[in-house]
C-alpha cells in the first residue's frame, strides 16, 4: 500500500512519519529527488537524493517519476525505482507537496492520501523559524504558499492535525493500521485461515 502524506511546509510530516516509522513494522520511507541544496542537518541519500536540475530533468523526460513537481521554487520528484524495490516487502510511505498528492491519486489507485494541518498559522512560522535551516525569504514563501495548500484538504482521504506530536502521531497511526485491515490488504493473512476451513480440515 501507498501512503501520501502531505501538508504545508514546516506542518511536521517528516517528524510525524520518522515517530510513526519508529512504532510500525513494514513501513518504508521513500526518499525523493530534489534540486534544492541540502539543509545543514540532511544527508544524502537518507533525507533526498540531491541532484542538480541536468539529472532530475533528465530523469522526468525519460518517466522515471512516478510523480513530480516544482516546490518553493525547487524540483522534488519521487522516482518509480524507489517505490517498486521498497514495496516489494512493504508499505511506502511518500512525504510530498499537494501537486504530487493530486498525481498520485492518479496513477495509483488505491493510494491513500493523508494531509498535514497545522493548529493554526502562527504556529507554522513559529515551527519554520524554529527548524531555522531555511533563509527568512525561504520562510516567507513557505508560509505564503501555505495558504493555498491548506485549502486542499478536502481532497484528502484522512486529516491529521498536528497540534500535540504524541497525539498527531497515534491519529497518523490509526489511519495506517485501520487502512491495513481492510480486507483487500489482509489477504495474505487471511488465506491460511480460510485453508484451514476447506472441507475435510474442519
Ligand atoms: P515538515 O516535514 O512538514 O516540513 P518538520 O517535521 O521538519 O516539518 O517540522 C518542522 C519543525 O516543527 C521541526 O523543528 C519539528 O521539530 C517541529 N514540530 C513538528 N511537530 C511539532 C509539534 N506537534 N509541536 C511542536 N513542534 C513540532
Ligand atoms: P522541504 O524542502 O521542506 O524538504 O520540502 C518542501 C516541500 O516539498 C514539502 O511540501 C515536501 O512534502 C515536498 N516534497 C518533498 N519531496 C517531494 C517529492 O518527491 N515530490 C513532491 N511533489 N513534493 C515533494
């Protein structure tokens, strides 16, 4: 199964997903391409695949993402590789910005799209400077593009609002594990147990 997980900038998707990560199993985190120059604290290969715009161009014009688009000003793409070999055994999880979320629902029917929101604004700026790893004028054009994405949420199966982590992380939890039960994603479970009931074993 797909996991969308988007929202504004700063909103704390990546705090969310490493909290969620950490408390269930055969959840893989698909690490995206991007332009933008690494963060002080990021490291390559872990948090993006940084790549200058000649490769991440290259790579959208021979379909290498499964979705991709331009974000405060940089390129983010997530590449169909990283999907196909971490959803081999697992769940994937993306961590990606509204545009990709609509490219998603899509190409991948099935997907489930989780959304971000943030308590309130004054409370997203105090996060973005708080993270301080991005310029004022970074900061600024996050939070004026957040009043457009913050609008997007009806578009989304599941609303998670991030106001106290402990709770947002249980809610983000929740939507995963109910998703997990439903039936067409327990068949591997369920067909042992339906064996056993075959005529002759009971
Ligand atoms: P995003 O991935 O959405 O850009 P981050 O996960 O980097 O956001 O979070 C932005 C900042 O907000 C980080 O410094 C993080 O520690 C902080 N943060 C995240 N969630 C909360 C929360 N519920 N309460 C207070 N601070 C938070
Ligand atoms: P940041 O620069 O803060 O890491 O990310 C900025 C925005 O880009 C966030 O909304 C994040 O979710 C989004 N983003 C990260 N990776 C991708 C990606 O692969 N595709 C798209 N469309 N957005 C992404």
């Amino acid at each position: 199964m797909l996991f969308v997980i988007s929202g504004p900038s700063g909103c704390g998707k990546s705090t969310l997903i490493k909290r969620v990560r950490r408390a269930l199993c055969d959840l893989e985190f698909s690490v995206s391409h991007t332009t933008r120059p690494p963060r002080p604290s990021e490291k390559d290969g872990v948090d993006y695949h940084f790549v200058s715009a000649r490769v991440f161009e290259r790579m959208a014009r021979e379909d290498r993402f499964l979705e991709h688009a331009r974000v405060h000003g940089h390129l983010y793409g997530t590449s169909r590789a990283e999907v196909a070999r971490k959803g081999r055994r697992s769940d994937v999880v993306l961590d990606i910005d509204v545009q990709g979320a609509r490219q998603v629902r899509r190409r991948v029917p099935g997907a489930v799209l989780v959304f971000i929101m943030p308590p309130v604004a004054a409370e997203l700026r105090r996060r973005l400077e708080k993270r301080s790893e991005d310029s004022p004028e970074a900061v600024a054009r996050r939070l004026r593009n957040a009043r457009a994405e913050v609008r997007a949420y009806g578009e989304f199966d599941f609303v998670v609002i991030n106001d106290d982590l402990g709770r947002a992380a249980a809610d983000l939890k929740t939507v995963i594990t109910a998703c997990r039960r439903r039936p067409s994603a327990m068949a591997g479970r369920l067909g042992p147990i339906l064996r056993s009931f075959r005529k002759g074993r009971t």
